[in-house]
C-alpha cells in the first residue's frame, strides 16, 4: 500500500471517528460480553462514564437492560454472535446508572472488531416521545371507552369518500345493526315518514350539501325511523361538518322512552287537570248551595241584627265561591287573574246591597296580577268586609259616596292590598282593631293569614291598608 493511500485511510478514519464521537445517536460495541466501545452520546443515555462502561462486570452489563426485557435483548444477542439472521431494529427498555427507566430505539449488526466478531449497537433516547405516546395511547383508550358506553350514537364520515371511519357500539344499536351491516346514515334517514306532530322535525329531502355551512338542514328532532326488525323508534340526530378534517360527525341519540314518558305524563296531566277543575266546580257548586240554603232560612227570619248576619255569612261564601268559579274556568289551575275576580266579586256586592236609595260608586285599580288559592282566598274575603261595612255604615244617610279598590305591588317583595271611601270615617278606637265586630276581627285574622301588617286612617273617609308579601305564584304580563 502506497503512503498516499495509508494516509487517505488515516484521513478517513479520523473523519469516521470524529463523526461517531460527536454524533448524537449512541454507539456501543460489545465483545465476549464486555462493552470495549462507547462514544459520548451512548454514556450519556446510560449515566455511567466511558471507563466505568469499559470497566462494567457481565452482570452489570445485564443489568443495563430493565428486567422485562432482558430475556429477549440478550437472547437476540447471542444469536447474532451465533450467525442467526434477526431483524436488525427493535425497541427496548434500558436502565440508567442511577435506576431511571429509559425507552431506546436499537440499531443492531454484526461488526469485525480487531479481528474478532463483535455486536454494534446504534442507539437512541425515545423516553420522551414514548410516554408522550403511551399517554396519547392513554388517552384515546380513555376516549374510546367512554364514547363506547355513553348513551349517544356516534360516528364520523369522511366528506370525500361518505364512508365511515368510526362508528360506536350506541349508533349500531341505535339503528339496529349488527357487526356486518354497513352504516349508512342519509340511507336510514331518507326512510322517515311524515308527521304532523310539531315537536318532530324531519330531514331535508335529498343528501345535504355539505358545503352549505348553515346547520339548520343538519338537526332532527324526535324522527321515526323503522328498524328491520320491523320495531319502531325515535330519535334525536345532528350532523356536525368539521371542515378542516373534511369529516362529518354524525350523533344519534334514542328518544323513544323519552316520548312515551312525556306522553304518559300528559295524559296523565290531562286527567289530573280534568279531575281539578271538577273539585273546583264541585266546591263552587256546594258553596252556592249553602248560600242557597242561607237565603231560604233568612226568609223566615225577622231580626234585624240576625238577617244582616245571615246576609254577611253568604256574602263570604260567595267570594269564596267565586274563586273556586275562577279556577274552574281558568287555563291554569294553579294561578286565578286578580283583576278579573275582584272585578266579578265588586259586581256581586254591588246587587247584593243594591237599593233605589244607594248610590256608591265603586273605583278599581288592579294591576295584571294572578294570585294563587292562598292568597286570592283571604284577599277576596278582606274585600268583601271592608267593602261591605262601607256600603252598610260609611255614608249614613246619604247614602252616596265614593269607594275606591287597589291591588298592586309596591316593589319585588310585597304587595298593596287599599280600600278606602271617602265616608265619615271611623272613630278613633277602632283603629287599632281591638273591636269585637266579627267582621273586623275576620280581617285582622285574614291579614295574619297573609303575613301582613295593616294601617287604617278614618281622618278623611276611612283608608285600610294592607301590606304582604308578593306570593311565589304571584305573575304579572312581562312574564306571561
């Protein structure tokens, strides 16, 4: 060999060498079980310096191999050196110096090394990108397993193609197919009958452009859908275009239960409100047969203190009959419009105490209000005292005047219940309600009922105040 040619060799040897020492993959070299080379890069996977790689006994050698892969590094070893033809690239678990896990991806190869035959390794350090992957493989294990069991149908479309990618185990049950069928949504959607229930909506006929990126052709409510089982069911479905992905997810969602539920529950609103009303009217009824019965008794009656009582007692059971008449001719059952019953109840007084002698104009003000049976009950009772102690002793005997009526709150906690007649008012020792008057002491009662306070001022005509709480059922037109 010519000095040209040893010194082209030398040359190059040192360019291989410099390459290999700074070379950020691992290179080792192992003989007879021995690590005879290893550049930096390898002794810094490993956390041992390249002597002490050099100097490292065959069972520390084993050892920089985690345990559960061993068995087979070592192995596939040996059968190198063996002249055994194996795959040169696997991945395996190694162990650092100071016991930390690393993941490495192995090179491996039968070299001469000074004249002998020895295995190189090329390594490097995938840990991090490992676990980022194991942790995705977490992840989506994770994913799958809960979109598996939830109760939606879910599947995902390629936009291109119309195949389906994905399809969850709920979508498959939903439509009734079994591990064969092939899905076809537009197909099983295309099916659907018409309907003239309002809370159904049906696809567009036709496959949907999907380019057409508004989403009201792509949501279908309640839809009936026929399996081929010949069963029928309902169900909620979207379909959601992800663009970017070129994908179409498809949700599916069974609603038949949901349906028979509320169907059920109508109809059994519907005999509980029919059963409702008809209490209702039977208590109106049954009320005006006693004031019926009240009115023949007072026919024989010739006191007059005992005929204006027996008069005040069907007075109070008409209000309360009126309510019970409300009610039963109202669409909520629940609530009762105050205009419209204080309105009737101020009518009944008005014939009830009418005389050619009488002449009282009654005034309302009474904001839309609807009241429940519990308050609208002690309220029209309150009414029909004060207003009709007012009719009997405000004016004497000139019999005309002026009583006025409101209802309105005065603000979100309470409201203002004020009768008030411009007569000669009350005297003085009444007004703190100590009197024994039935009629007096029905009110302070009613308004105890009603957790309120009362104010009454007879300077100029005779004004009764009542303050209480607005009730929960209390609405007004705003949120009607």
């Amino acid at each position: 060999m010519t000095d040209k040619l040893k010194k082209e060799n030398l040359n190059l040897e040192q360019k291989y060498q410099h390459l290999v020492e700074n070379s950020l993959q691992g290179v080792v070299i192992i003989q007879n079980f021995k690590i005879v080379y290893s550049n930096p890069a390898f002794a810094k996977i490993t956390g041992y310096t390249i002597d002490e790689l050099y100097s490292l006994s065959q069972e520390d050698l084993t050892n920089l191999v985690h345990p559960d892969d061993q068995k087979r590094v070592w192995e596939n070893f040996r059968k190198r050196i063996d002249g055994h033809d194996l795959p040169p690239h696997n991945k395996f678990k190694g162990m650092t110096k100071d016991g930390k896990l690393k993941v490495l991806d192995l090179y491996a190869s039968i070299i001469d090394y000074e004249g002998k035959p020895a295995t190189q390794g090329l390594m490097i350090d995938i840990t991090e990108p490992y676990e980022a992957e194991e942790k995705l493989k977490q992840r989506t294990k994770l994913i799958e397993t809960i979109v598996n069991n939830i109760s939606l149908g879910i599947a995902v479309q390629d936009i291109s193609t119309s195949n389906y990618s994905f399809t969850n185990k709920e979508v498959k049950d939903i439509f009734g197919l079994d591990e064969t069928d092939v899905l076809d949504i537009d197909k099983l959607l295309g099916k659907i009958k018409p309907t003239s229930d309002p809370r159904i909506k049906l696809p567009v006929k036709g496959k949907p452009n999907m380019s057409d990126r508004k989403q009201s052709n792509l949501i279908w409510d309640n839809i009936e859908i026929n399996l081929k089982t010949g069963e029928k069911k309902y169900i909620s479905a979207k379909k959601i275009p992800l663009y970017e992905q070129n994908l179409i997810l498809f949700t599916a969602q069974d609603t038949t239960e949901q349906l028979k539920t509320e169907k059920f529950l109508k109809n059994s609103l519907i005999e509980k409100e029919i059963l409702l009303r008809e209490i209702h009217h039977r208590v109106k009824n049954n009320l005006q047969t006693i004031s019926s019965l009240l009115d023949l008794q007072a026919e024989s009656i010739t006191d007059k203190k005992s005929l204006e009582a027996f008069r005040s007692s069907q007075s109070r059971i008409k209000s309360m009959a009126l309510i019970h008449e409300r009610l039963y001719k109202s669409e909520d059952l629940s609530m009762i419009n105050a205009e419209d019953y204080i309105s009737k109840l101020i009518d009944y007084l008005e014939d009830t105490y009418f005389s050619p002698t009488l002449n009282i104009d009654i005034q309302t003000d009474i904001k839309f209000l609807f009241l429940n049976l519990d308050v609208a009950i002690p309220c029209g009772l309150i009414i029909n005292e004060l207003i009709s102690n007012s009719i009997k002793y405000a004016f004497g005997k000139k019999r005309k005047g002026i009583i006025s009526v409101s209802l309105k709150p005065d603000d979100l906690k309470n409201l203002v219940l004020e009768i008030k007649d411009n007569g000669k008012g009350i005297p003085l020792a009444l007004h703190t309600l100590n009197s024994q008057t039935l009629g007096l002491q029905l009110v302070k009662l009613l308004v105890k009922q009603l957790n309120g306070s009362m104010e009454i001022d007879g300077t100029k005509g005779t004004t009764v105040r009542i303050v209480f709480p607005k009730p929960k059922m209390t609405g007004n037109i705003d949120n009607q």
